[in-house]
C-alpha cells in the first residue's frame, strides 16, 4: 500500500490527534508502522450474497423397528450478507 505523510505544528504540551485512511484492494493481513507504533488490520472479501451452511445432523431414534418414523433434523444458517433461500435435500439410502 502507500506511504502516507501529515504535517503537525504543536506548542509545547500540546497534542492533537492524527487520521489516517487506507482503502485494501486485497484480501490479506496489512502491517501498520506510524513513527515506530506498529499494528495490524485484515481484510477480508465482502460477503454480498446469501451463503448457507448446514449443521448439528440429528437423527432420532437411532433405532427403530420397521414402520416406525425417524426424525431427522439439521440447523441451516445463512453466514452470507443477504436474505435468501436455499434446498436442503434429505437423502436416504
């Protein structure tokens, strides 16, 4: 990224605080150095769209005897930025 400089003019005993705006064009962990203080920021890819991820696979009774109904249940969450809907498929083999 690139180096940016600000002029400050202080009197003794006086502080002011000092901003300074950096945009990220990549997806990576950017090294921050102010006059020696140094730190981090990550940036990451926006999430724009509706991303579902499909968890904790329950199956109740684990057991039965023919003809007998079993529970199936999973937990969906959508981790993306948007509403959206998504098929969840239940397959038995």
């Amino acid at each position: 990224m690139a180096t940016q400089t600000q002029q400050v003019t202080l009197t003794p005993g006086q502080s002011k605080v000092v901003s300074f705006t950096v945009t990220p064009t990549a997806e990576k962990t950017y090294y921050v150095n102010v006059d020696g203080l140094t730190g981090t920021f990550v940036a990451v890819k926006p999430v724009t769209q509706a991303e579902f991820e499909v968890s904790n696979l329950v199956i109740s009774p684990s057991q039965v005897y023919v003809g007998e109904p079993v529970t199936i249940t999973v937990t969906v969450t959508n981790v993306g930025g948007q509403t959206g809907t998504a098929t969840i498929t239940l397959e038995v083999t």
